[in-house]
C-alpha cells in the first residue's frame, strides 16, 4: 500500500539508483579508487611495502613453505630491492603465531653492541652524533643472518636454500628500482661520490639509478647463495671475517667473534584482551608494544567512561595522543634490553607498565577537554625500515620487521660480498645530544657490551579464538608504534577493513617538544578540536610511518584474506592466490 502511493517518478528513480548500485558493485573491483576495494586472496598472503617482496613470499608459499620460510624470503628480497631500509647487515624482530591455540613467538633478531664498543669511543671521535650513524662505529652486531637460520630451523618447513631463492634470482637478474629506493639514492649523491664501495653498487660512475632502471647486484647474489646452501658455517666463517675486515677498515670494533657470538633471542610477546579479541605485540627491547598496549588501554578506560571515540575525530585524536605521550615517557624512563634469557618469561618491566592498576590511575586523571603536560622528547623523520606480514594457508601469521636504522644504514658496504650494515648503535642513549629520532637518553637505554638498544618497532598479531585473524605493523622510527596502534584500532575498534585502516590519516606523538603532528590530510575542523584542548599541532611534512597488514574474513562464506601496503610508500603492494 504505501509503495503504490509513491508517486511514479520516484519509484523509477529508486529503480534506476539500484540498478547504477548493482553496476557500481560489478565494477568497482576494476575502479581503482572509488572506494577502498582491498587485495584479497583465498589461500595464502603476503603484504611487505615492496612488490618484488610481497612476490618472493609467495614464491615460496607456493613451493609448500609456511609463513616463516615466506617472511623470511621477503625479508631477504627487501635486502636486495629496498636496501636503504634493511638487509642482510641488519635485524630485526618477527612475531610468529601458529595457526590455532594462540600459540605465539617473538623472535629478537636485533643487532647488538660489539664487545670492544665502548661509550667513550663515540663520544672522543671528532663528531659524536655522527660517529654513531655513519661509518665503522656505528655497526651493530648484524642480527639477521643468524636471525633467519634460527627462525627456519625452528619453525620453517622448507631448507634456508629454498627461501633465498627469489633474492638471489632477484639479485642476479636484476630488478626494476623502484620510486622509494630511486629517492632515497637520489638524496646520496655527498656519499656516492665519496665511498667507492658503495658508489659501485648503486651509481654508475657516480650517477645514482633512478626509478624504473634495471639494477643487478651481482655479488650480493653469491653472498645469499652460498648463504642459503652454508647457514651457519658461512655466517661464522667467511661473512663474520670481511665484515670484522670492512668494518675496522672504517673505523669500527666489531669483530666476526662478535658475530660467531650472536644469538637471536625468543621472547614472550606482550598481550592485551581488547574487544573480545586478544592483541598480541612485541616486548622489550622494543617499546613500540607498550604504546601499544597503553593506547588500547586508554581506549577502554574511556568506553568505560562512556566517552565516544569515533574515528578521526578530535576527541579520540586527544585520547590517543596522550596515551601516545605517556608511553613514550614509559620508554624514555624505564625501557631497556631485558637481557637474552627471556624464554618462557614475560618482560617484568613491561607487565609493570602495563599493571592495570597503575594506568587506571592515569586514565582517571584524562581530561576529555584539555592536553596534559608530559615531559621529554623530540621529534623525529623517517628513514629506513621496513614491514611486512604472511598468513599461510594453515593459518600461520608471521609480522615481521627489519632495517638497518637510518637510510643505508651506516652507508659502510662489504665491497666483495655487496653486504650493507646498519648504524642500529645509534639507538642506543650514548649520553649526545639524543639520538636521530631526538628520543630522550635513558639508563635503562645505555650502550653496554651485547646489548640491544631500544626499538620502536611493533609488529603485531591479534588473535580471535587463538587463531590469527589480523597482522600488521609498520616502518618509521619512533611513528612505528603510533602508527601500528592507529591501524590496529581502525580495525578493531572503528570497523575498518584493512585497506582503510592502513590509508587512514594519522597523528604522531611522541612526548615533547610538546608537538602533536598531523598527516596533510586530518581535516581543518580537526585540528582546531585539538589546538582548542591546548595541542601545538603541527602538520607533518612526510607521511607518519608506512605500515602494511593482512585480516583473515570471508568471501561469500569462505575463507578469504584481505590485504594492504600502505599508499604511503611507493612501489609497495600485496600479493597471494
Ligand atoms: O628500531 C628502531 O626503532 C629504529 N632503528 C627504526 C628505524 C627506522 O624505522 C628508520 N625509519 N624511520
């Protein structure tokens, strides 16, 4: 009755606006753009924030390895495609979860300080603050070669050969350079000139490659080879020997003792129950996890509190910056490396910060109105680093991410074996003026023989019924734990899919100058909401960190999974089947 007295103009106006619905449905998988149509596939996926990456994982996914030997080839090909961000000189962290009964493993691949570095030396060379990005000095103890090794014969399927295969093929064959790596050589035209090792792989005659160009690295291709088909015996042998070579050669101390002595480290993760799914992250030596945890803490105080916390609001802006700010004073007071013997237990200095009672006490002081004052920090840019995450077809999900710290790390190059190292040792507190990042000295951070510094990365696993269901983190300094946190909340708590809780515009603080920093696009409205609570908003003038993740869902009642690299850095994308 009431559709027949509709008048007829509007009835076909209905008709036509279900019929362009159902066109709009049937094509927008191919209108890139028009909404947020995320990557899916059916039985495996992988998302690092390089094609030719995302694309080794699943080479090796489909030669029957799991999410391990699939992390750690695309580990290994980002060394090769993306080497400003991470390679085989640095390390990292890998969060490894089986397919059910919540089973999860952190592994601490993280560069250590040699045994002969001493504070003192850094601070006695000519320019402290560069001693620890650039040259000799400011070499960790690489993580990832003997990282990997432990990884896959833990908990891969398939023999180390099988996953360095797409690098090497990568490596020999060449690769198309893509728009990131082209920039980030582009802004080394100082170091091509003057460091012949390095000028000899990624110039020619001094002229950096640009986007698009073939690029082949030859030596490195044998490195990983011989990698693959030795382990250990190559590590502890002809690696740790012209690294300990190179490395004195520019200045440094570290030796291939201190290589033969390196172990990564398996830590229990942290974990937190928000919204009926259990959030799982990575514990010390990185903070990024304590953010984390805080921010979803905060979350809940505040529903708790019956404050509304709609997405990209400046209400909820304010209530993630200062749970922001508080974590990262936790980190600046309290984090540290907890040391190697972590199996099994639980970081204590993490389950004290997160103890409930001791944040209640700071979510009963948030004021919904106005910013808090909270001392420390600086602010920081992005540099290096990279992320990635796998599902396997079990259900396996490994978060994993790795770098070399700044931009081509300590820009030092093992010339016979193309092996760039990290400058990790500038995360270390050497008692300078901070370190890039501009994040507060600590105690608990100081450099000391075999240590870890402190890291802000965070890769992450959430759980539903023990079992995966989402996977994400993120590169980008300090913004890799504000950044995750953001991706994780748009997910579980303002119902994004993972393409727009990735593409979402985000915030970034971390404690002081006290500045709350703002993608180009959080909306005007925005930020007068958070200049009105007493924020110095500040907009950013580099995208806030890149990250990348995979949810597992359903298609039509069958299980399919969903995946994003972040829009932010260029060249990155999905793969799967
Ligand atoms: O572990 C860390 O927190 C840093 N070494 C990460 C460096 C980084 O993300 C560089 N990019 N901005």
């Amino acid at each position: 009755m009431i559709r027949d007295r509709k008048p007829k103009r509007f009835r076909r106006t209905i008709t036509a606006g279900i019929s362009i619905g159902a066109a709009v449905l049937l094509v927008a998988p191919w209108a890139q753009g028009w909404f947020y149509a995320p990557f899916s596939a059916r039985r495996f996926a992988a998302a690092a924030d390089n094609a030719d990456a995302s694309r080794a994982a699943v080479e090796v996914l489909r030669a029957g390895g799991n999410a391990v030997d699939a992390a750690i080839a695309a580990s290994l090909a980002l060394g090769v495609v993306s080497p400003s961000s991470s390679g085989f000189g640095g390390g990292g962290f890998a969060l490894v979860c089986q397919p059910t009964g919540g089973r999860c493993t952190f592994v601490d691949f993280r560069e250590t300080a040699p045994a002969a570095l001493t504070i003192e030396r850094i601070r006695n060379a000519a320019n402290p603050s560069r001693a620890s990005q650039v040259g000799g000095l400011a070499v960790g103890v690489p993580g990832e070669p003997m990282g990997f090794i432990e990884m896959a014969r833990r908990y891969g399927r398939k023999p180390l050969s099988v996953s360095v295969g797409p690098a090497v093929r990568l490596a020999r064959n060449g690769f198309r350079v893509s728009p990131f790596l082209a920039d980030r050589l582009a802004q080394e035209r100082p170091e091509l000139q003057s460091n012949p090792a390095f000028a000899s792989v990624f110039s020619r005659g001094g002229v950096p490659f640009s986007s698009g160009e073939l690029l082949r690295r030859p030596r490195l291709a044998t490195t990983l080879e011989r990698y693959g088909r030795e382990g250990e015996r190559f590590v502890h042998g002809a690696l740790a020997q012209a690294i300990e070579s190179t490395v004195r050669a520019a200045g440094g101390v570290l030796t291939a003792d201190d290589i033969r002595g390196y172990h990564s480290v398996e830590r229990t993760p942290l974990s937190r129950v928000f919204r009926g799914a259990t959030v799982v992250t990575a514990p010390p030596p990185s903070a990024g996890g304590v953010v984390l945890l805080e921010t979803l803490a905060q979350y809940d105080a505040l529903a708790a509190r019956n404050l509304p916390l709609v997405s990209q609001t400046s209400a909820t802006f304010h209530a993630l910056a200062d749970a922001f700010k508080h974590g990262f004073d936790d980190r600046a007071r309290y984090v540290g490396d907890p040391g190697n013997s972590q199996l099994d237990r639980p970081s204590a200095v993490a389950e004290s910060l997160l103890a409930p009672a001791r944040l209640a006490q700071r979510h009963r002081t948030f004021d919904a109105s106005r910013a808090r004052p909270v001392v420390v920090i600086e602010p920081a840019r992005d540099q290096g680093t990279t992320h990635l995450c796998v599902i396997d077809s079990d259900g396996m999900a490994v978060s994993l991410t790795t770098t070399v710290n700044l931009s081509f790390g300590s820009r030092v190059v093992v010339d016979s074996m193309d092996v760039l190292l990290n400058d990790q040792i500038d995360d270390f507190s050497l008692g300078t003026a901070g370190n890039n990042f501009g994040l507060a000295n600590s105690t608990p951070n100081a450099l000391a023989v075999g240590r870890r510094p402190i890291s802000s990365m965070a890769p992450t696993i959430v759980l539903r019924d023990g079992r995966p269901v989402l996977a994400a983190g993120a590169s980008g300094g300090p913004r890799i734990a504000t950044a995750t946190t953001q991706v994780i909340l748009n997910v579980l708590a303002h119902g994004m899919n993972v393409e727009a809780a990735v593409a979402s515009p985000r915030i970034h603080h971390q404690g002081a100058p006290d500045v709350l920093l703002v993608e180009r696009e959080v909306s005007e409205d925005v930020r007068l909401g958070l200049r009105a609570r007493g924020y110095q908003v500040q907009e950013s003038d580099t995208p806030l960190a890149a990250a990348t993740a995979i949810s597992v869902g359903e298609i039509a009642g069958t299980r399919a999974l969903f995946a994003s690299s972040d829009p932010r850095k260029q060249g990155g994308a999905p793969a799967g089947e």
